[in-house]
C-alpha cells in the first residue's frame, strides 16, 4: 500500500497528506483526544479562555508542559516563572529531537526545513515517528513528518476544543483520569517498538528504579535522578554484553 501510494502522481504533496492520514488512525490519536479533553476541562477550571487553551496546544504541544504552565498560572506564578518551568520540563524532548531529525536530514535539507518537524516532536510523534519513517523515502519524509504533525496537533485541539466546552458536564475524576490515559499508552507503544536490548532494558530498568528513588530518596526530581541510574547502568549492561560477545567470536571452537 505504501509503495503504491508514493508511485502515485503528484508524489511531491502526497507524503503530507499520508502522513495526516497515518496520524488519524494511530492508535495513539485515541488516547491524545481523551487526554486533551482532559486539558480542555483543566483550563476551562483554572479559569482560562478558549483561545487561550488552543494557543496552549498548538504553540506548548507537549500536555505535560502544558498542565505545568495552567498549574503554575492558576497558582498566582509569573509568567516568568511559569516560562522557566514550562521550559525545563520541556527539556526531556530534546534526546528525541537529537535522535529524530537525523532520520529525516538529507544532503540537500536546510535547517529551517527542520525547524516544525522539531516542533512536533513530543512523546506520540516520537513514537509514531520511528515506527513509520522507514517505509517513507528519505527525500519524503520531512513532509511525511509535517503531516504526521499536524494531524496530531489538529485532534488535540479539536479535544481541547470539546473538553473545554464539556468542562461542566465532565465528573472530575474522569477528567483526572483521562489526562493519565496518555502516557499509559506511552509506556505501552514504546515498550511494543522497542526491539532491541538496550531499548527494553533501560524502559525496565526506569520503571523499577523510579518507585524506589521516589520512596526512599523523593528528591524532587525523581524522573530525572531514575531515568539517568537507568541509562548508565543499561549502558554499561550493554557495552559488557556486547564484550562478552566479541570474546566469544574470538575464541576458537577447539580452544
């Protein structure tokens, strides 16, 4: 189906519109429109205007920066502060970014061509991303990504849209509950496309050590304190795995 697709005419604007269409049918769009309707609601609460959740969603895109810049709004904080918080949090997209657009950079790219696909690049993109860049040409694949984008920042607002408009009629808990749906499928997506051993290492490892960094520690930045034990020492697990191996293509049969 692929193949057939970009073999079409007017294959130069065909990778956008695939890429909207690959984003409508994700399996993650489901959980991204549940879970903004759940931000929808929250700014609707904080006392904030339409306009200004859409804004939230198209210009932040990233839901937990977002609940951090209403939260801390809401709290009496500055913009300035709110800004310094928004910006942190926003920090542990960059690892995706760095390894994200290589995949899409061609000889011939310039880096503004670069500058939305970096945009997009939050947790569903990432994910979607690496799954599906693959089958698209290399040539293809900044405007494949674009429309991977926008289609999932356009169902975000449409949720956010609806949840702000529903925000009365939505039972607190279930707009609590919707907001944690998301990364549930996160964690589910990126276990299913990590293949690899240091890939489900690391995710097992984090998944272990952060209960016990946050009960034993609560240091405030948990995440990153368990996220970077996990790392290194799913790195050093790798690079030991991978020594022994060496070893043992050394070594002779008859030795």
């Amino acid at each position: 189906m692929t193949e057939s697709f970009f073999s079409a005419p007017n294959v130069e604007t065909r990778p956008f519109a695939f890429g909207v269409y690959k984003a409508l049918t994700s399996v993650l769009a489901a959980a991204l429109f549940a879970n903004f309707i759940g931000f929808g609601a929250l700014t609707h609460d904080a006392g904030f205007s339409l306009g200004w959740a859409l804004a939230s969603t198209a210009f932040v895109w990233a839901a937990p920066a977002q609940i951090i810049l209403v939260s801390s709004l809401h709290a009496g904080a500055s913009l300035a502060e709110a800004a310094i918080a928004v910006t942190l949090s926003a920090v542990r997209l960059l690892p995706m970014v760095i390894g994200l657009l290589p995949m899409m950079r061609t000889p011939k790219t310039r880096t503004r061509d670069l500058l939305l696909p970096a945009h997009f690049t939050a947790v569903t993109f990432w994910v979607e991303s690496f799954r599906l860049l693959a089958g698209v040409p290399r040539e293809q694949r900044i405007m494949f990504a674009n429309g991977l984008g926008v289609g999932f920042v356009s169902i975000s607002l449409i949720a956010t849209a609806l949840g702000f408009v529903l925000a009365g009629k939505l039972p607190p808990l279930f707009a609590a509950g919707v907001l944690a749906l998301t990364p549930l499928v996160f964690l589910l997506s990126t276990f299913h496309n990590g293949t690899s051993f240091v890939d489900r290492m690391g995710l097992l490892l984090g998944l272990i050590f952060f209960p016990l960094t946050a009960i034993y520690l609560n240091t405030g930045v948990d995440i990153l304190v368990s996220g970077l034990a996990a790392g290194t020492l799913t790195y050093v697990l790798y690079r030991l795995r991978r020594n022994r191996r060496g070893r043992e293509l050394l070594v002779s049969p008859d030795e």
